[in-house]
C-alpha cells in the first residue's frame, strides 16, 4: 500500500494530517469501450514519448532529462486547478518544515530590506533572543558569507540547520558605531501560529495566523492563560483568523471541536460516493459556552473556512469582516519515494455542516464590516479570491469574487474589531441571532458608551 497524508491547504501552504491509503490495483475485464479508452491513452503516452526524445536530439542546447520531466510532470498537474502541483524533493521538505510548526533555527521572524535581513522580532526562549538580538538589526554576514545577493528563502535555509550546531551573525544596530558579531546555536524552534492577549480587562482575544502541527495546541494554551488572567470577569473571545491561508484539515477539525459539544464539523467528497467522510465533534466546549466572535476577511481561506463555517452552521459563533477566500478542495500529499518529491492533487471538496460547498463562493461573515483603507492601499487591500483563479473548480450558483482583506495595523483603527468587542460587552447584538430578519449589527440600549 502506499501511504498518504491529506490535507487542506491555500496556494503555498502545506503540510499532512490524516492518513489515506490506496488499495492495489485489482485485474478487471474490461469492455470494448474500456479497452478503446486504455488504447487512446498508451497512444497519447507514446507522443509524449516522441516529443520527450525529440526535445532531447535536437534542442538549441542538451537538456537536463530530469528537469524535462519534472516540468511535465508540473505542466500535467497545474493543467488541472490552481491548487495540484508537483514538488520537487526541497520544495517538499520545506513543506514539511512548515507544517510541522518546528524545526532547528535561531528563533527570529526576519524580512528582507534593501537586500540585507532585517529582524522583525525574536521569539522568546530562542538562541536569538537569549543572545539579545532585537527587533530592527540587520544581518550582513551568515557564517563569513554575505547576505546581500541571497533571496530571503535562501538566507533563512542558511539560519536553519541541525539542532545543537553554530552559526556565526554579523549584525548592524542602529545607535552603535561598529558591527556585532554573534555566534548562536540553533535549537528546537517551535513556530507560534496562535498569539493572545487580553482586549479591555474582560475580553480574550486570539489571533491564529496558520493551521500546522502545533495549531490546536497552541489554541488550548492560550485559552488556559486567558481564563487565569481574566478570571470570572471573561465576558467572551473574539478569534482573529483574518488572512489566514489555511493549512491542515486535521488541525481545522481540533480548533473546531474546541469550541463545540457535538454535531458534525466538516464532510470532505470525492470523486465516488465511498470515498465521503464526515468528521464530528467530541463533548468538551474548552471555553465553557462563552461567546465567541470570528473574524474573518478575503485572505481567510481553506483551513481558516472550515472554522468559520463549522462554527457559523451550529450557531456557536458570530462572524464578524467581510466574505472569506472561498477555497474548497482538499489537496492530497501524495510522497513519490527518496529524493522525487511529491505530488499535491485535488482529492475532495469539503462542506460546512449545513451541506454548503463554499467553493468559489467563501462564507458571507453574519455582520459584515468594511474597514478605512487610506487612499494609497485602496487599489491593494482585496482579494480576487478563489473564483478569479484560473481553472478553478466550478460551484453550482453565483461564484464571488473581490473581498476586503485589509487589517488596520494600529488596534484602534480596527472596526471589525471594535465590532467584536461591542457585541461581547452587549453594547451592539446580531439580529439574526436576536430572530430578526435584518443581518445587520443593531444598537442595543445601554447605560454606556462603545469602547
């Protein structure tokens, strides 16, 4: 058998989560039709095969028979929708690494700034933040080499490496005259795709930025840390997954079964009926039956749309933003053995537990808030979403495209934000909730102001 690991994932992001087999191929007796299909087929092989030796005879210059494959092989899948692809035996342990949610590194979220690496900030416990690296300084040199000339992937597959070996720094800090030079020792680096923090004195707030290994984890940390800050004064959360391009359908089903006694979570549908699966949740509301507010926004997608929807059809959830990504499908890891890298095909759509397929469409938030985007980010702040990608897969009905996705970088600014906090302090309430027929936020009397 071989062995597969499936999982929901927007574009680049990636990862393994539940285990599939595929049977053995079984002898058959075919059918006249059957056997003209097969025939068709061997003759189609047998051009590419033509095409294949006559590249390799007569090109301008020799060809690299291993490069003409893969591109094939890449030309084949992306014929088919944005989101099968081949990766080659790198791209593939980078997407292991970062569904993994850990690797071995220096514990710093960088960028690159004319050329050079800038720090974004350390993550606490690291090797870069127990060495005193801050935010802002600027890496020149990576073991003697020079940063200037690397891409930013290059430069951080450099950082990164076997746990408990050295790697010399030399870093630029404002306000200091001459360079630093500072050798770390890479560690275990856990990446962190859930924050929080407390919003006001009564309100936890917990942003999930991708759905790896260590999302669910995470997520039941920070509502401990939360419940003990906050104590018996927690009026409710709010659940930031606001450009989140998705990531693991396993870890999807968990952050949702959080938040849920029971029912289903997701049904993912393949090609034949057999093939259906239906995932439920599990007694246990880690949150107590406390509200819940989910933001999302046109990068919400894949993983982010499970959430929402799952929490949205059980009426556990308000959604607050505007309209998410609407990406579907799940892609199938499919490893093709040492050193050939894998495949990612489309194996499935999924659908929320009402039976909608958001495919194309994305999930319409219950209270919809446009932010103040400034004049010169207005032509940059949407998304086209999944229904501009080309061959994308159709949905039945009206597809949508174009959704907000701009996050005000100051809190205060926030309105979909603040529109959380006013509907967990019952300052605002959702209509359809209150059993009105008006969607909208309504102004609900109170003694106070909104804050």
């Amino acid at each position: 058998m071989m062995r597969k690991t499936s999982l929901i994932l927007l574009s680049a992001a990636t990862g393994a989560a539940l285990t599939l087999f595929v049977t053995q191929p079984r002898s058959v007796l075919m059918g006249s039709s059957a056997r003209a299909s097969t025939s068709d087929t061997y003759r189609q092989l047998n051009l590419f095969g033509d095409v294949f030796e006559r590249v390799r005879s007569d090109y301008v210059e020799k060809p690299d028979d291993s490069k003409l494959v893969e591109s094939a092989i890449s030309g084949m899948l992306s014929g088919l929708d944005p989101h099968s692809s081949y990766m080659d035996a790198k791209s593939f342990r980078d997407m292991q690494v970062q569904t993994r949610g850990e690797f071995g590194g220096l514990g710093i979220e960088v960028t690159m700034e004319d050329g050079l690496i800038k720090v974004v900030s350390p993550i606490d416990d690291t090797p870069a933040s127990k060495a005193g690296i801050m935010a802002n300084d600027i890496i020149t040199t990576l073991d003697d080499e020079a940063v200037l000339g690397l891409t930013l992937n290059q430069a951080v597959e450099k950082m990164r490496g076997p746990v408990n070996t050295k790697i010399r720094l030399k870093i630029i800090r404002k306000g200091l005259d001459n360079p630093l030079d500072v050798t770390l020792v890479r560690d275990n680096i856990r990446v962190r795709s859930v924050r929080a923090r407390t919003e006001g004195d009564d309100i936890g707030y917990i942003r999930i930025t991708t759905f790896n290994e260590q999302t669910t984890e995470g997520l039941k940390r920070e509502i401990n840390n939360l419940n003990n800050q906050i104590g018996d004064k927690l009026k409710g959360y709010i659940i930031d997954l606001r450009n989140n391009p998705g990531g693991l359908l396993e870890e999807a089903v968990t952050v949702s079964d959080a938040f849920l006694e029971r029912g289903e979570i997701v049904s993912t549908r393949g090609r034949n009926a057999e093939e259906t699966q239906r995932r439920s949740a599990h007694p246990g509301d880690l949150t107590k039956g406390k509200q819940v507010i989910v933001l999302i926004n046109g990068g919400s997608a894949s993983a982010s749309e499970i959430v929402a929807g799952a929490l949205q059809d059980h009426k556990r959830a308000t959604l607050v933003g505007t309209r998410s990504f609407g990406k579907g499908s799940v892609q199938t890891i499919i490893p093709l053995g040492a050193g050939n890298g894998a495949l990612r095909l489309t194996t499935a759509r999924y659908y929320t537990p009402s039976g909608r397929s958001i495919q194309a469409k994305g999930i319409v938030p219950d209270i919809e808030v446009l932010q103040d985007v400034p004049e010169e980010l207005k032509s940059r702040t949407d998304t086209k979403g999944e229904a501009s990608l080309r061959g994308h897969l159709k949905n039945d009905g009206d597809e949508k495209t174009g959704s907000q996705s701009y996050v005000p970088p100051d809190t205060k600014d926030d309105k979909a934000l603040k529109m959380a906090a006013d509907l967990l302090h019952g300052v605002k309430v959702n209509a359809s909730a209150a059993g009105t027929t008006d969607k909208a936020a309504i102004d609900k009397p109170s003694n106070k102001e909104a804050n």
